[in-house]
C-alpha cells in the first residue's frame, strides 16, 4: 500500500502536536529502535535529491518523546530526505550522550576514516532503501561494495522494501554476509491476511537466514482499518513469537509522509502489549534485542 506523496516542495509536519500518554509501561532500557530526525533544515538541509520536505523534527523533540513514552534510548534512522548527510543523525548520537545509535546512507566511495568517525559517534549500521517512491535506484553491485566497506565495523544492513519487490529481492538479501534487518514486516499487504503466500514468503525468508531480522513497527502505515491498527495485530504477533529474538520495535517518529493519517505516539505504544503478550516477549523486543545489536561496543 503505498503512501500519498504530497509536492516535493510543500513541507510536511507529520508527527502528532500532543500525543497521549500511553497505558502500557515498557520496561526498564526500553529502547525505540525506529525513528527519524530531520534537520532542523537551517543547520542541516535536506538533500537536494529528496522526494519529500519534512517539518523540522528536532533531536530535543525526539530525546523528549522517549521520556514521555516511558522508553531509554533511541535507534535513529537516517531517512531519505536527508540523502547521503548523515549530520543531523551523528549530531543527535552525539547530543543522547550514549542513548542513541545509529543507522547512515552512504555511498560507495563513503571515506573509511568517516566511517570510523561515525562508528565512534554510534552508528551500527546502513539503510538500503528500495522503495521506489523514495528513492531513485541503486544498482546491488553498488550495495555490495558498500557491505563490503561496512561489515569489517560490525554494522548491519536494514534495508526499506514493499512486499511486491520481496521475490526479485530475496536473493540479494540471502547473499549479504551481514545481520539484516527488515523494515516494517517487509510491508505486508494486510488485506491479504498472514497466511497469505506473500507474508509466509517472508516468513520462510526468515526460517532459512537466522541472520535475517524485523522491524515489527508501522501498524500506521500497514493498516487499512486505521487507529488503533488491529488488522496490523496478527502480523507482527506471528513474527515476535515465531522469531522472539529476531525483532525490534520502533514509533516511527516523526512519520514522514503520513500526512493526513497522523498516528498518537501513545496508541502505538498501547499495542506492544498485544504484539508481544508476555513480559518476556516484550523483555526480548523492546531491551535484550536492540542492545545485542545496537550497544554490544
Ligand atoms: C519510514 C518510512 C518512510 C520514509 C522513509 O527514509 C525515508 O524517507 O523511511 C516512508 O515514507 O515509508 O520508515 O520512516
């Protein structure tokens, strides 16, 4: 399903000005393993190659939301309006003083000593974005020269697909020699319920690579039924228990281009509870999975 785009140029607020504060309690180190920050774009300005303007959504605006949610640290993400700029995300690693990491864009001839540097500032991994509306497309043999610069780090590969390309792509995503973490489920067409061939293409994706991970976030964007996403429920239920230490949460923060479908922060965080039922289902999602792969260095 994909997301309505609105102009390029129009900027784009799309985080909730007053989310609620959620019921569920996530516990202690609990840790948002996928959000964004944009700009602010007079210190860091968007890419010029950018497919969509964001509202500013600064790294005070994030570090604040984790503590209204109840949660310890963030995984910030490096979003496509930003391109290959990575100085809004090292700038906000740096700022969480040890409650953020990192996940960059870069570029095949990324310089191995700013790779260093931005390991030293938390980054632990690459975004290999292959949604069309996003991006402009990166031929594989690029991407593979790009693991091969970032894999001797220690860093992951999480890479951004709709369910329709999970075919052409499974053997590119079985080649990579890294741990490689999913976006959103691979973005299931929830419509077509979990037995569907599609997302049991997915699973099977996973059964075969134990190096294969996901992101068991976005009901916001996956939902056709709307708040609070139940539809979304049977998905990311099925792979927390199926891969209890193979999946990570995220909000989403600040939700690029769900303009006009904002979700509250707070009902995101009130559905963990039902993805993952048991303290230790949520125990494994929410602390010990992101910090294996996140804070082990
Ligand atoms: C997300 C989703 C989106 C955008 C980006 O990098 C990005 O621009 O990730 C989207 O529009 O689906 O994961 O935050």
């Amino acid at each position: 399903m994909a997301e309505k785009m609105a102009d390029r140029d129009t900027v784009q607020v799309t985080y909730h000005p007053n989310p609620s504060k959620p019921s569920y309690v996530p516990p202690a180190g609990a840790v948002d393993a996928h959000c964004h920050v944009f700009g602010p774009a007079a210190e860091f300005p968007f890419a010029p190659e950018r497919k969509y303007t964001p509202g500013d959504a600064s790294k005070a605006q994030l570090f604040a939301l984790r503590d209204f949610l109840g949660f310890d640290k963030n995984v910030i993400v490096q979003a496509t309006c930003h391109g290959k700029d990575n100085r809004a995300l090292v700038d906000a690693c740096i700022a969480a003083n040890g409650k953020a990491r990192g996940v960059a864009t870069v570029g095949e001839d990324a310089d191995p000593d700013d790779l260093k540097t931005m390991h030293a500032a938390g980054v632990r991994g690459v975004r290999f974005n292959f949604v069309k509306r996003l991006v402009d497309a990166t031929p594989k043999d690029v991407f593979l020269r790009i693991v091969d610069k970032i894999a001797p780090l220690g860093w992951h590969v999480v890479v951004y697909f709709e369910a329709a390309d999970l075919e052409e792509l499974a053997p590119f995503l079985e080649s990579l020699p890294t741990i490689v973490v999913v976006d959103h489920m691979g973005r299931p067409d929830v419509e077509k319920g979990v037995g569907h061939p599609d997302f049991q293409r997915f699973r099977t994706l996973m059964c075969e690579n134990e190096n294969i991970w996901s992101k068991v976030s976005c009901p916001e964007r996956l939902s056709v039924a709307g708040p609070p996403y139940d539809d979304v429920v049977p998905f990311a239920k099925t792979l927390v228990e199926q891969f209890p230490d193979r999946v990570l949460w995220g909000t989403d923060w600040p939700h690029p281009n769900m303009h006009g479908k904002i979700p509250d922060d707070g009902v995101l965080v009130d559905r963990i509870p039902h993805i993952a039922p048991t303290e230790a289902l949520q125990k494994k999602l929410l602390v010990d999975n992101p910090m294996r792969l996140y804070w082990a260095d």
